[in-house]
C-alpha cells in the first residue's frame, strides 16, 4: 500500500473516531440530562445520597433543569387554576347581578357576545368547561362524552337567548356578536340584522356565486356531509344551480362569506358601544380580534373559568349565564318569554327542499350519541399530538458513520 493510501486510510480512521467520541459524548450528556431532570422532579426530601452527589458534580446542569422544571410546574398549576369551574356565592352574586342590572339600565349602546356557555343549558357541550370538547381532547378522550345524551337538532333556546331577546326589544341591547353555530340565537327570534355569527350557522347554506350571496335557512343540519375546508352540502342553488355550501368556520378555518358573520356591522357597533357583557365564552379566540375590544368601553364578563379579559373587565361574574340572567331581570323589573316551538323563527324562514334534494340525518353513534357534522370538525386538525414512538425513533437515531 502506497504512502497516499495510507494516508488516506488514516485520515478516514481518524474521522470515523471523532465521530465516534462526538456521539459518545451526546450520549453521555443525554443521559447526564435525563438523570438530572428526574432528580428535579423529586421533592428534595425526597432525593437520595447519590442524587446529591449528582446534584453536586453537575450544578450548573441540575441547576438549570430545575429552574425549567419550577417553571414548567408553575405553569401546570396556574392551567389547572384557570380551567378550575369558581361559583360566586349568592349573596356576591346578587350583587354582581344588581350592578351588571344597573349598568345595563344606564347604558347608551349596549352590546353583547356570546359564546358556547350560554347553550350548555340546551344540553350542548362547551368547549372549554370540565367535560368540553377542547379539555376531552387534550386528555385523549372522544370530543363527545359517549356516556351523554347529546343531539343538537332538538335543542331549544335557553333563557338566556330568550332574555337576550327580550333586552332587545326593551331598546337596551343594540347588537351581538356570537361565536355560537347551533342557530338558536335566529331560532329565538333575535332579528338578523342585529347580530353577527361569526362562525356560522348550522341551520344555513349559500351559494356564493350569486351577487349578492344566496340565503338557504333549512329546517335540518346542513353540515351532515361537510367537513374540515370541505363545504359542499350536496345540494344546489335555485337560482345558478351551483352548489351551495355551509357557512361554519371550523377551527383553523378563516370565514368564507358575508353572511351570517355580519362582521361590518358587528364591529361598527363594537365601536359604539360604551358597555359590553361577554356570556359564556372563554374568550380566548374573541380577543384576537381587535376591532371587538375599546379601552373605554366597560367591560362584564359572566363565565365560571378564568378568561384572558378577566384583569381588563368592570365587573367578573363567576355563575352560570341563566342564573345570571334571571337575577339581572329580576332587578330590572323583566319578564322573558318562554321559548315555543310553534314560534320558532325557523319555521318561518327556512326554503323547503325540491324535489329530488335529500339530507341526511346527523351520524349516530353505537352509544346512541347523535354526531352533527360540524361539531368538533377541525379539533383534531389543530391537536395531533406526534406519536411517541415516532418521537423516540427520531431522538434515538445515530448519524450514519462515514
């Protein structure tokens, strides 16, 4: 073997050897860094001679991962604070309730927002709450709780839609803005054009072809065959014969459509309003919409967790929105109507099929869970947990030697 092959052999060698002392060395320091966060999770009267010891050669490591580890742990608990459900005692209530009353009463342009807690009484899950399809998911669990009985085609409005009605007719709410798709805010007699569904309504399909856009109020859920950036209900404009499509903006969707979003309207009476009362919603998705927030409007907000506009509001109401509502009508000397099926404002408005148009009804689950297409659509889009075997396999894998 000539001199330059030997040379080369050696250099290959030589390589192949740092690399080999480089993966080592990660190997150690993975394993260094494993022992040193398994000993921060332990309570320190809890941590044996030889945690100590470690503890001691390695200070600036085991020092770092326990700072992580109090930070990550402080962070847990203050989630589980958060989504912990806090009920104002009555005595507090009731004059949360008085004053919320109060400042209704002597508002100039009253509007409000709602989100999903104002329909739990209709036997409609939330998202946020204890059993809601976010916390569910996040604890791997069906979004829908099999052991309920849950069909959201039957549910009715609840006394807060109604009272919210009624408000309006009273002249002092202006406006809402819901986050609500189940419909019954229109359902309650709520006129449209003083309110902005911003994610939609299950009960409505349009063609977006026509100018302006074609309105199809169904007495059905529209969305049994839609699905995540999938929106054609199978059925055709009267008008175009285009397909029509729902209106839902699922998670990590963006609206598609002037209506029922109403979003010119929605936030040129945000701009107005010098008092707004959020009922039954986390929030967490409404404050990233600055146009809906004013820093001299007075802010209520009615819900048991913690929301993001909590420190920002008047007035924080922990207590379930009916509650709420019926103490506030009490103190303003209000009666709400009780809903009747026969006087549903769908009834009214929805187009019958044609002839040779079908829709089909909700999927039902083999626990007898009736599934409408666009609840919890869009879920699983935005939480996919990476599977851990796959995680392993990735932080395992060697470097090939050359």
């Amino acid at each position: 073997m000539d001199e330059e092959s030997k040379s080369e052999l050696s250099a290959r060698e030589k390589r192949k050897t740092e690399q080999l002392a480089a993966i080592l060395k990660r190997e150690e320091g993975s394993k260094l860094l494993r022992k040193a966060k398994k000993i921060a999770a332990k309570h320190p009267d809890k941590r044996s001679t030889k945690d100590l010891i470690f503890i001691h050669r390695n200070e600036r490591l085991f020092d770092r991962e326990e700072r992580c580890f109090r930070e990550q742990e402080a962070a847990r608990q203050r989630d589980e604070a958060r989504r912990r459900e806090t009920h104002d005692i009555d005595e507090i209530l009731d004059s949360k309730c008085q004053v919320l009353a109060e400042a209704i009463k002597t508002s100039k342009h009253f509007i409000v927002y709602t989100g999903a807690g104002i329909s739990t009484a209709a036997n409609i899950p939330d998202y946020r709450g204890p059993n809601g399809v976010w916390t569910r998911m996040e604890q791997g669990q069906p979004y829908l709780d099999p052991n309920a009985s849950f069909d959201i085609t039957t549910a009715q409005p609840t006394f807060t839609h109604m009272a919210l009605l009624k408000l309006h007719e009273k002249g002092y709410l202006k406006y809402i803005v819901s986050q609500n798709c189940d419909g019954l805010h229109v359902r309650s007699g709520f006129p449209r054009e003083d309110l902005s569904e911003i994610h939609g309504n299950m009960y409505m399909e349009i063609c977006g072809n026509c100018d302006p856009e074609a309105e199809y109020f169904r007495p059905f859920d529209v969305t049994t065959k839609t699905r995540f950036r999938r929106h054609g209900t199978g059925r055709f404009c009267h008008r175009c014969q285009h397909e029509l499509k729902d209106t839902i903006v699922l998670f990590g969707e963006k609206s598609r459509t002037e209506s029922p979003m109403n979003w010119r309207s929605g936030l040129d009476h945000a701009v107005c309003a010098d008092v707004v009362l959020s009922l039954g919603s986390s929030l967490k998705i409404l404050k990233d919409y600055p146009g809906l927030w004013r820093k001299d409007h007075d802010l209520y907000v009615v819900n048991l967790q913690w929301t993001p506009k909590d420190d920002e509001a008047r007035l924080k109401i922990n207590g379930k929105c009916d509650e709420v509502l019926r103490r506030v009508f009490a103190h303003l000397g209000l009666t709400a109507d009780v809903f009747q099926p026969t006087e549903d404002r769908l009834l009214r408005i929805c187009i019958p099929l044609r002839d040779g148009e079908t829709f089909d009804k909700p999927a039902c689950s083999p626990e007898g869970v009736i599934k409408p297409g666009w609840f919890g659509q869009g879920v699983k889009a935005l939480i996919k947990p990476r599977p851990k075997d796959s995680e392993n396999r990735k932080q395992n894998k060697k470097p090939k030697l050359e």
